[in-house]
C-alpha cells in the first residue's frame, strides 16, 4: 500500500468483507399512485397500500429505493453531468471555492468519520440561499448568521442545474414526509410546519479510485442526522447499508433512475423510535470513479427535535429530550475543522434512559 496515508486505513471490523451480500436487496417501492395524475387505480386504496409499503419499509429497514417517483431524468441527468465535470478539474480550481471555518459550504476532500478519514472529495450546498442558523454552537449565544452558497466559475451552469435538481427533490421529499405522516398515523401535513425555513443541502460526493478498496471507505459508518436523505448514486454503485435483523452489511444494487431514501435521526426521535435511523457506508474500488448526490430534507434552525405529543403516551413516555436543531448542526459542522476529543455529538446523547423512564411509568 506503500504510499497511501494511514488516515485513511479503516480498523479491521470496519473494512468492507470482499463476500459482501448482493442478494437481498432493501425494498423497492413505486410511486406512481402519487407521481401520475391519471392513476387508474382507485386511489383511496392504493394510497393505503402504499402508506403500509412505506411504513413497513422505514420500520424493518429504514431504507428503500423509489421507482416512478417524478423527478424527469434529465435533472438528474443534468446535475450528475456537471458535478463530473466539476471534479475532473484540477485541484487547484477546485480549491477555489473551498470551505473554511467562514464559508461553510463548497469544496472539500478532508471529511473524516469517526476520526478516519473518507476517500471522498465533496461539493456542499444549501437549498435555502442564505440559509439562517445560529452563529455559534454556545447554547446561550442568540446570534444568528447566514450560510451562503459558493459557485464556481466552471462549469458555468453548476449553479442552475443544481438549484432545479434542488427544486425537484424538495417535492419529492414533501411527498415522503406525507407519506410518512400517514403511516404513523398522523395527518400528511404534520411535518410541513418544520421545514418553513429549512436548512437543508445538497452534497455532490466524488468517490476517485482507491488503491486500496479493502482497507479504506468512500464514507464511514454513519447515520444521517437529518429528517431524510434523497439518495441518487450512479451505475457503478457501492452504498451498503446494516441489514437490522442481523446486522449484516447488504450491498444496494444500483437501479436505474431510482432514488434511494432513508430515515434520518429526526424521524427516529419524532417517531419515539418507531422508525429507526440506520447505518450506512460507501465502499470504494480500484477501478472506477463513483459519483452519488444526496439531498438531506432538514428542519428549520429553530426546530425543537422532540418525540411528538400525538405518538407518546403514559405507557410510551418520550425516549428523549429536546434538542435546538440549529446548535446541533452548527456543533456537528465545527467539528470538521476542528478535530474533537469527544464524540461527535449523536441523538443517544439526547437518550433518556430506560431507568428514569421506568421510575416515570410507576
Ligand atoms: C452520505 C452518504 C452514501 C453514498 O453522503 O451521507 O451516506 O453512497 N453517502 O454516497
Ligand atoms: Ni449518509
């Protein structure tokens, strides 16, 4: 491996298996009841259908793949041509918009998780331009600043095509959190009141070769500490997500068009743990570049993240304590400049525990 830098070198239990499962996939599901207006299908029932497919999915998986969902191909097409070409320049251009303590989006190459670091090179950008979020992650500092998107000058149109993916996803996502709504039981609308002033973004990921596939990721184990991710990743493929039954590692076969989606933090601590947040992890390989773009759906900054009233009860206490979105996200971003001792901050840290939700059911 001679030249490649530790940073990158995985632990022994995190590197990728080179027998990764491809069999069974995570669940498919088709959207067109809600996607064409001229369904031949009677629609009360088969939204009811649907919402028990969606349901069934967020709660055994936390993740499925969307077909028919109404996004029009060539947005994809157009935002996935620009971010290749964006990357295929020189890293000297790239650097030009890269992000600093100060500007806070844009390009960068140097994302750790869990402290290793991603063969990965990233272009992050907010739906909302300027985006308003507290200017410092202290609990009592009221300030607010704004998160402002950087362009490059190349390619020209990076900006346009971005902001009408944008535009086509939030749709997409408003339908999602509906029908998320509606499995747990709660009016569609129930979650539009979060994202009046959303802080959500789009990431181009550029995953390049990696000399080294068995011993490094593309990204690490995580979870997505949003509401939910819009996942497009192309044919060459390498998303593997923690199967929750036994926790192994299943390859996600790439589908074309499809759209991969899957439950963030803020949906597990909404739902009180009904529907969980899963891990997941890109893998990397020697001989082809891999391109993928998430949209993170997330709340606006002054959302209180707590489980909601209508799905807690005397016999179901709330699982966690309120957390202020905004100092989340801004203490979680900090720390990619600044390399904390502690853990990254995670939802288990809002975690009431079982004995003190014990003494409360007495
Ligand atoms: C992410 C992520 C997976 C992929 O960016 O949060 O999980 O396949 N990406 O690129
Ligand atoms: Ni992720």
């Amino acid at each position: 491996m001679g030249e490649v830098d530790p940073a990158f070198i995985q632990a022994q239990e995190h590197r990728p298996k080179p027998d990764f499962t491809r069999a069974e996939g995570i669940p498919l599901i088709d959207l067109s009841t809600i996607s064409s207006p001229n369904s031949i299908l009677d629609n009360d029932q088969a939204l009811g259908v649907l919402v028990e497919e969606i349901g069934d999915a967020c709660k055994n998986w936390g993740f499925f793949q969307v077909i028919n969902h109404g996004v029009p191909l060539a947005k994809r097409q157009n935002i996935e041509k620009a971010s290749r070409i964006f990357f295929d320049q020189p890293l000297e251009e790239k650097r030009k918009v890269r992000r600093s303590e100060e500007k806070v989006l844009g390009y960068y190459d140097t994302e750790h998780t869990r402290n290793i670091r991603d063969w990965k090179e990233v272009f992050d950008l907010n739906v909302q331009d300027p985006t308003v979020v507290p200017a410092s992650y202290k609990p009592d500092d009221e300030e607010l600043t704004r998160w402002f998107n950087q362009w490059p000058e190349y390619p020209a149109d990076l900006r346009e095509v971005c902001e009408e993916y944008a535009t086509e996803m939030e749709k997409l996502a408003y339908k999602l959190t509906e029908l998320i709504a509606l499995s747990l039981g709660l009016p569609e609308d129930r979650f539009h009141g979060f994202l009046q002033e959303q802080t959500s973004f789009i990431r181009l990921n550029h995953y390049p070769p990696c000399p080294v596939p068995d011993l490094a990721l593309g990204v690490g184990r995580h979870k997505d500490g949003i509401v939910l991710t819009i996942l497009a990743q192309d044919d060459v493929g390498g998303l593997q997500v923690k199967r929750k039954t036994d926790g192994e590692w299943l390859w996600v076969k790439p589908t074309p068009n499809a759209y991969i989606i899957n439950v963030g933090d803020i949906i597990q601590v909404w739902s009180n743990d009904t529907y969980e947040s899963v891990e997941h992890r890109a893998m990397v390989n020697s001989g082809r570049e891999r391109f993928s773009i998430p949209y993170f759906l997330a709340p606006a900054h002054y959302t209180n993240v707590q489980p909601l009233e209508e799905l807690t009860n005397q016999q179901n206490p709330a699982k966690y304590k309120p957390y202020n979105w905004g100092k989340y996200l801004v203490t979680r971003k900090r720390s990619n400049f600044q390399k904390l001792d502690v853990e990254n901050l995670q939802i288990h840290h809002f975690k009431i525990p079982e004995s003190e939700l014990a003494e409360k059911l007495d």
